[in-house]
C-alpha cells in the first residue's frame, strides 16, 4: 500500500516497509522494515493487520530522511544513503495518537503536528487526546517546543479533547518568522454542552464559537512563532462540530447533538484568497494538499458524500470529485475539471503547465491535465486505487497505488514512473 507522494531524487516510499531506490530506474538501494527498524509495536490501526506503518511522506533533512509513524506517535530518522537508523522519539503516549501530517523541514528543524484515532472509540469511551504541533531537533530527535491546541484535561473524560493536525504540509512563513497549521474537530468540555445544544445551527460559519474560551483550538487556523511554538494568533471557523466515526449511523444511542458536521481543516494553509472550491465531505473536500505555480492555484475535491457539485465557471454539475484551479490573486474559479468515473481525488502536483492527479477509483486512474485549461492531456490506469500524489522531477512523474483501508478502494503495491522521451 503506497499512499504518500515519493521524495526524489532518491524515491523514498513509505509503508511498513521504507525503501530508497534511484529515481533514474527504480532499482533498490536499501529496504527497512519499519517495526523491526524502530523496534515498536502497533497501538491502534483502523484494519486488523497489526503491522507498523507511515502514512506520511518522508522528509528529506540534508543527509537524513525522516519518517512519521502512524501509531504509536514517533517521529525517526534514517541515513538517506542507507536507510540506518539515527534516532526515534515519541510525541504522544495516548494509546490512539498517531502521525498523519507530512512534516515540514527548516532550519535544521522538522516541524510536524499529531493527530489520533480516538473518534473510531467507542463513544462512552471517549476522549482525552489532545492535538499537539512540535519542532524537533534534526540532528538528535530533541523536542524543541511542543504546542497543545487545548488545555490540559489530566487524562480525564469529560473535558476537552481533540483538535488533531493531521493533513499536508505546515507552510513556513519566512518574513514573519511564523508557521501555519489548521486543526480538526473536538469533543466539548461537560459545562458548555448546554450551550452549544442551544447553538446548533445558530452559529455563523465565519464567526468564532461563543460557547467555548479562546484557547480551544478545534477546527482552526492557527500562526505559531517558529522559535518558541507561541501562538501568535488564531481563527477558529466555524461552531458546534463534535464528530464521532460511530455517529455515521444516525441511530447510534449517545450521539451529541446535531449538526457535528465534521468540518474541519483536511491540509495545513496555503490562504491567498478566500472562495468555495467545491463542497466539502466526512472524508475530504479539499483534502491532503493543494499547489500553485504562482499563475494558479490548484486543489482537489474529493466531494466524499458525493453532493452536487458545480464546475465552475460552467453549470455542469457532478457528484463525484474534481481539480479546481483559482486565480491567486481574487480567488476566482478559472476551470473547474470532473473525475471520470464519478470517483474521488487525491493531491495535486504541478510540473511545467501540467498538473498531475490521481483518482481512488478502483483501477487507479493517473491524469496529466492542461493547467490553463484544465483539459485531461493523458492518463493511464494502475491497476489499484490511487490515494497518495505524484511527484516530478527531471522530466518524469512518480506515484504509488493502492490504499486498502476503505472496502471501496483497492490494493497495490507498485510504483510507476512517467518520463519523457
């Protein structure tokens, strides 16, 4: 299952296995186990296979790579030439935390969030994870600063709980000496549940939620001092959003009050303009990254509950997922492009005015599209759902297939290369 964009110029692929192989040609330089690697055992999986696994992309630190495991929450780094391991440190002891964000290296620091799985809990077992961004010391795993998105809750239920980092790539904001995060949802401290179920859909999206205080970062975008972790400052989106996987089946007993409509941030920011790029979903609107060439802003929708979805700047409506490119400057939508298949999307990549995506569908559909007009040029079929994005690099495009943890989807293995002549 390769589910994460590769890193070049060395592919460097993620899994319960991490391998480093010549971008040239494929063939393999070095393979490492990752559960025999970092000597640690699996904490919590959403399947059965209880095997050590990384969902995130590797990161390239000068003459090291560093990986996220999924869960338990650690953080390794390896020689990129050999894939030997250096160093292994845990941001989270909670049993369900786990590491899906892929970090951000700057500076001899690598900058990465955690994330959990406790909302597949049962819901009288539920929460006490609490969302956290760190900056770690690339020569030694060192835990420079650690930033908690909600106050301590001691362990307990019944306080406040969430608030995970879990999608893309924090951006460095150099000349403000800042870095960007976007958190998720969160479980409600006991005293403002009264309040919020007088809310409910009161709240207005844009306004921050009146029922709890200014240090409960659930659902929003944050700007964090790059030397200390302090946050600078805050917008929280959005109201009453307490989501639990369980609470899919409107019929589960227990369920908080409606709307809880699971809307939180599915990438870190990348904010030029703000419009609707398309609609959102449980699973994913605009979802695991966007890019830009500085002309466009590119970014899939996954459209995950499949609603309307109009292409804009035509009527045409879908219901299934698109790539939208926007002006940066206004926002405005320049073309807005239809997944065949009626499928979901993965990330975006761009490369010399083309833009490259992938589709979940079942025979893994890659696309190379016209970014000036968003004109499917080419695409090829994989063999297994595509959920990871492509990466470019000396005039060839790299991506991985298969993702087997929804039954939709399906399993692959393989990693393909498209060069040029």
């Amino acid at each position: 299952m390769l589910k994460e964009k590769p890193r070049l110029a060395l592919q460097l692929l993620p899994d319960y296995v991490s391998n480093g192989m010549k971008a040239a040609d494929g063939s393999l330089v070095w393979k490492q186990n990752l559960q025999a690697l970092a000597g640690l055992n699996q904490t919590i999986s959403l399947t059965n296979d209880t095997t050590i696994v990384s969902r995130a992309t590797p990161t390239v630190a000068d003459d090291k790579l560093i990986i996220a495991i999924y869960g338990p929450a650690y953080v390794i780094a390896v020689k990129r030439a050999t894939g030997e391991l250096l160093w292994k440190r845990q941001l989270d002891k909670h049993p369900a935390a786990v590491i899906t964000m892929s970090g951000t290296y700057y500076m001899r620091a690598f900058y990465v969030g955690v994330s959990s799985l406790e909302e597949t809990y049962n819901i009288e077992d539920c929460c006490t994870f609490r969302g956290s961004f760190a900056k770690l010391d690339v020569q030694t795993g060192a835990i420079l600063w650690q930033t908690y998105m909600i106050p301590d809750n001691n362990g307990k239920k019944g306080g406040y709980a969430g608030a995970a980092l879990w999608g893309s790539s924090p951006s460095i904001d150099v000349g403000r000496n800042h870095v960007y995060i976007a958190t998720g949802t969160s479980t409600l401290h006991l005293s403002v549940e009264e309040c919020q179920e007088r809310q409910n859909n009161q709240t207005v999206p844009t306004h921050p939620d009146e029922c709890i205080g200014p240090d409960i970062h659930f659902d929003s975008m944050l700007a964090l001092d790059l030397n200390s972790g302090e946050i600078k400052w805050y917008r929280q989106l959005g109201g009453y959003d307490v989501w639990f996987f369980a609470c899919r089946n409107p019929s589960t007993p227990n369920c908080p009050p409606g709307p809880s409509p699971d809307a939180d941030f599915g990438e870190a920011p990348m904010v030029l303009s703000i419009n609707e790029a398309g609609p959102g979903g449980t699973l994913g609107g605009g979802t695991w990254g966007a890019a830009t060439d500085n002309r466009r802003v590119y970014t899939n929708i996954a459209n995950s509950n499949q609603q309307n979805f109009t292409l804009a700047p035509s009527k045409n409506v879908t219901t299934g997922g698109g790539w939208v490119a926007m002006d940066p400057g206004t926002g405005r939508i320049l073309w807005s492009t239809a997944v065949p298949y009626n499928a979901t999307t993965n990330p975006v990549s761009i490369a010399n005015g083309v833009l490259f995506g992938g589709s979940t569908y079942r025979t893994g559909p890659v696309y190379a599209i016209n970014a000036a007009s968003g004109e499917i040029l080419w695409s090829y079929e994989t063999g297994a759902s595509v959920y990871g994005g492509l990466s470019a690099s000396k005039g060839c495009v790299y991506v991985g297939h298969g993702f087997r943890v929804m039954p939709a989807l399906t399993a692959g293995n393989s990693l393909f290369a498209f060069c040029l002549n």
